[in-house]
C-alpha cells in the first residue's frame, strides 16, 4: 500500500470466516467443559441440600459467568485472527466484533439456557415451579446487561484506537502500539473473567463445606470438595499472576503510545524554535536509529518475579502505587498467598503477624520498598 493510498473500508466480510470458524469451534468447546464441569460440582456439593433453590441459582450465576468468558475469548480471538491477516487496526473492526460475534453467542446462550430449565421441569413435572418465570426473567436481564458491558468496552476500545490514529494517521509506529494496547486489554478481560468465574465456585464450595460441619455428610464428600476447592485456588493464583503480567504490558504500551504522540507534532513542515534549540542540543545517536518501539519497551518491563508473594505484591502496587506495607501484607493473607520460610516465626504463617514482629519488620519492608523501585524504573508506577 503507497503512503498516498487510502485503507480500504471495513466490512465483516473481509474477516477470513474459516479462521472464525475455527475460533468459535474451539472457544464452544473449551467453554461447554466448563460448565459441565462446573454443573456437576454444584450439583455434588448440594446433594441432600434442603434449599432447593440452591442449585437452580448457582447454575444460573455459573451461566452468565462463563458467558462472559465466552465472549472475553471470541473478542480476543478475533484480535488475533485480524492480526494474522496483516490488517490495520480499526474502530470500525473493534465495535463489528460484539456486533456480529458477540452479540450473538449472548443472544444463543440466553434462549438455550431458558429452554434447558423449562425442559427440565417439565420432565420432572414439579407443580410448584413459581420461581421458574421469574428466574428466566432475571436471567435474561442478565444478558442484557452483559451485551450492554460489551458493547460499552468494544466503544472504548475503538475510540481509545481511534484517538491514536488521529494523532498520528501515517505512523507505523502508532499502528503497532495500538496493536499492542489492544492486545493487552483484550488478554487482560479473559483473564479476569476466568478468574471472576473460578472466584464464583470457590464460594460455592465454601459454602458447601460450611454446610458439610451441621450434617452428618460423608468424609469421601468433605475430602472431595475440599480438593477441588484447594485446585481452584491455585488456579486463581496462576491466572492472577498472569494478570499482573499483562497489566504491566498495558501500562508499558499506553507509555510509548504517550511517547510516540508527543514528538509527533515535529514530523509536520512547521516546526517551532523551541523544537529546532531540542534538535540541536539532543542529536539522535546513531545506535539508536531505527529502533522500534517494540525494543524500546522491553528495556522498561519488570522481570518475572518466581516468588508468588513478589508476583502478588506486584499486581497489588501495579492498582494501587501508595499501598501501606501493612496493607500489602493484608491483602497478601486475605488472598491465602504463601509466605517465604524465613519469614515464619514459630507456627505463624500470617504477613501481618511477620510483619508486626520486630525482627522481620525492616526485612519485610526492604523487601517490598525494592519491588516498589523495580516498577518505578521500569516506568510502571510513578
């Protein structure tokens, strides 16, 4: 394409419909063992249950959690497949994506799961099915709000893109930072529906268990919940460690997004004293001379942490910067993160506790003031 060529329009169309193919094929599949998954636990954790709404309700709040996830996966895959077409990113593109995938996988998932319910009481011939109306109506409310909440973040993402490309319309260099924003936002809301989904069965399984302890409940079916819920919570922890990760990509690409907007207004005819004194003072170094942005970037990224304390510690300074020790070491116990063997005192296992010691106090400190400086060098933090 010449630098004088025009982009040709969007249209759906242009998106290669066997790759698509293939990505809902995969998602259905992946998604749909989910939910078995998660159908078959409620219902083992809630056997003997006397509530009899108890499993109705997780089903229904399981369902729109992983439709959710559904949704998360097909916006990032489509991502990737228009990517791998080598094709410019475009808010046209992003706002088609909940228009023609989305849209419809939400509108599919919310009839199928009405009639799964209705065909179930009609098999079981209950006449007291009152709650069932109702229940669908709530659901379908649900999915609502969840097409609402796509619509609204494809938006954002489209004029976020949009904006970028404004401020520099023939830059390569926008182009592939608007690739790289996107990409991020898109893996970072897949990450966080899975864990909002993994977060939802682990209270269930909480609950299960708390209501294990008043009735005489098997000790093959303690052990079983127990085990599966001890599996969901390393679970959260590898895709809340993967989150950190992206979250520090995200803020790394809006940064070189900031940097490459900002020397932009020089590259037009008119260029102003103050630029031409900047040019003269700072020559280009010849080393650096056509680097990409890309390269660039990498020297800002936070190495990978192997401690899951320092991982955790990361994610909490990532959102909040001017966290307290104390309140790190908080979060860090409510989120059940292990603690490093030298910081165990006696039976104590507990941050706060460690942290409140006067022997570990400074060591604990020092500790997480060095993750603090490692994010502000990489330009993550301020």
């Amino acid at each position: 394409m010449s630098a004088n060529s025009q982009p040709v329009p969007f249209n759906w169309q242009q998106v290669d419909q066997r790759l698509a193919s293939i990505l809902h094929s995969k998602v259905s599949e992946e998604v749909r063992k989910l939910i078995d998954d998660d159908v078959g636990h409620i219902r083992f954790q809630n056997m003997h249950n006397g509530n009899s709404m108890a499993v109705p309700s997780s089903r229904l709040q399981m369902y729109r959690l992983r439709t959710d996830e559904w949704a998360a996966r097909l916006y990032e895959g489509y991502c990737e497949i228009w990517q791998t077409q080598r094709r410019h990113l475009s808010p046209e593109f992003l706002r088609a994506i909940v228009a023609h995938a989305i849209q419809t996988i939400v509108s599919v998932r919310k009839a199928s799961v009405v009639d799964e319910f209705r065909r179930e009481e009609q098999r079981k011939g209950s006449p007291d099915a009152g709650w069932l109306q109702p229940a669908m109506d709530a659901f379908a409310r649900d999915m609502v709000l969840l097409l609402h909440k796509w619509e609204k973040e494809s938006e954002f993402d489209a004029r976020t893109v949009q904006y970028m490309l404004e401020a520099a319309p023939e830059g390569w260099a926008v182009k592939r930072a608007a690739w790289d924003v996107i990409t991020a936002k898109a893996r970072i809301r897949t990450l966080e529906a899975g864990i909002a989904s993994i977060e939802a069965r682990s209270k269930m399984a909480e609950s299960a268990l708390n209501g294990m302890l008043t009735a005489e409940t098997p000790a093959y079916r303690r052990a079983n919940v127990e085990q599966n819920l001890a599996m969901l919570r390393e679970q959260r922890k590898e895709l809340r460690s993967s989150l950190d990760e992206w979250q520090v990509r995200l803020k790394v690409a809006l940064r070189d997004v900031a940097g490459i907007e900002a020397p932009s207004i020089s590259a037009s005819n008119e260029v102003t004293p103050v630029a031409k004194e900047s040019q003269v003072r700072r020559p280009r170094s010849k080393k650096t001379k056509g680097i990409g942005v890309r390269q660039r970037s990498k020297s800002r990224q936070v190495a990978p942490y192997r401690s899951e304390w320092k991982r955790a510690t990361k994610g909490l300074l990532i959102d909040d910067p001017k966290m307290s020790v104390l309140h790190i070491c908080r979060e860090l116990d409510n989120n059940a993160t292990k603690m490093p063997k030298k910081w165990i005192v006696g039976g104590n296992r507990s941050f706060e506790t460690a942290y409140k010691n006067q022997i570990l106090t400074q060591r604990i400190h020092t500790a997480i003031s060095k993750i603090r400086s490692d994010l502000r060098k990489a330009g993550v933090t301020s």
